[in-house]
C-alpha cells in the first residue's frame, strides 16, 4: 500500500495519474497546504522541504519497511521502477523520458508556476515579472509543440514524462496561453484529458479540495514564508 501524502496541485496530480494508471493500491492523506499542514513534525519526517506530494511505500522491494519519498519527479521515478510499468528498461528509451521528466522539473513546472503566481495571485501587478514568465511559458509551450510533431507522446510511449507535464498545462488560461497556437501540444493535451485515468484523478482531487486553495488568509502561509523555524 502507498500513502500519498497530497494536495489538489499540479505535482500532487502528477501522483495520482500515475496510481490510477497502475493501478497500485494507495490511501489519500490530504495536507492542507492553505493550512499550514506542510509544516507539521509528523509531514517533515518525510518531506523535509515542507511540499507535497510525498510517499510512504508500505511494501517496498527490499523488505525492510516502510520508505519515504518526497519530490514529484523522484516518486514517478521510484513507482515507475517499482511497478516497472511507464519507464522503458532499455537505456535509451529510459534516457530520453528522464530528460523530459527533468525538463519539466526543472523549467515547465518552476516557470508556470511563476506566471501563475504573478498573474493571478501577487499583491501588485508587477509588468517586468508578468511578461517575463509569460513569455518564458509560452517558450517552453513550443519546445513541447515541436517535440510532438509526428508523435503521440513526449518520449516515444505514454510515460511518466507525460504524466508530469499534463498538469502543468492544465491551467494554460490562467497562465495566458492559447493551445491553438501550439496544434501538437493542443492534440497531445486532449489524448491525455480523455483518458480514463487521468479523470479519475481529477474527479478524486474535486472531493478532497472543495475550497479554493489560496484565498486571503492563507496567503502568508502559502507566499508570505522565509527560513522556516521548528
């Protein structure tokens, strides 16, 4: 059994995708990040860096209990190896969805999440920021629309590569981005809402998260934090 420690966020869908995809038996521990919920003791023994999602593995491998993971791209990447399922075994099959899961780690996901934040949530429209993140989202929106031209997914077979950028292309609204410009990304993004899967994900997130996550008072929880303390 894993325990997935989550919240309604583009990282935390990437999770349950692939859990639904799998089909791997998990329970849904729900940390409220508009709470503070992050931060408590027993969530820090497993996230150190105070964000979801993470994992507790009852069952893993090597027999010798439970396992914790933290980081998005680090779970897909254990499941993947656990279940041996959406990560080819070959090198270079294996190779080519690591450097998309770590493209989107590192530039989609970080990127997005600064034109949402700017966009839609900053106390002061700040021009320079907006069109810098827009502009860089919509850069990579075309690395993704050329590398989808004459594939069906990102590295060959649907992958975790896949499963890690779909949500963050999700609220392509709120980020200023019009999928008709980008026909490969626009086609792509339809194969994988359709999929059964990934609806079951999306429905779960609507049960657990039935408020909206930032609001007023949990902003200096979500944007307003420095070092934190113990």
């Amino acid at each position: 059994m894993i325990d997935l420690y989550y919240w309604t966020t583009p990282n935390g869908h990437k999770i349950t995708i692939f859990l639904e995809e799998a089909g791997l038996p998990y329970s849904i521990k729900p940390v409220d990040i508009s709470k503070g919920e992050q931060f408590t003791p027993e969530f820090l023994k497993i996230s150190p860096n105070n964000r979801i999602p993470a994992m507790v593995d009852n069952d893993p491998v090597d027999g010798k209990g439970p396992l914790s993971v933290f980081e998005s791209g680090a779970i897909l990447q254990y499941l993947a190896e656990k279940t041996g399922k959406f990560l080819p075994a070959d090198v270079r099959g294996r190779s080519e969805v690591m450097q998309w899961l770590f493209w989107q780690m590192g530039g989609l996901g970080p990127m997005a999440g600064q034109n949402g934040h700017f966009n839609n949530y900053a106390p002061e429209k700040i021009p320079y920021a907006i069109e810098r993140y827009v502009k860089e989202t919509e850069r990579l929106y075309g690395v993704l629309d050329e590398r989808l031209e004459a594939r069906d997914f990102i590295a060959g077979d649907y992958s975790i590569a896949d499963m890690a950028c779909y949500p963050w292309i999700v609220p392509h609204e709120r980020h200023k981005q019009k999928l008709d410009e980008f026909p490969n990304l626009k086609r792509w993004f339809s194969t994988i809402e359709q999929r059964p899967a990934v609806q079951r994900a999306y429905d779960l997130a609507k049960k657990i998260n039935t408020q909206p996550t930032v609001n007023q008072d949990s902003k200096s929880i979500l944007f307003g934090q420095g070092r934190r303390r113990a």
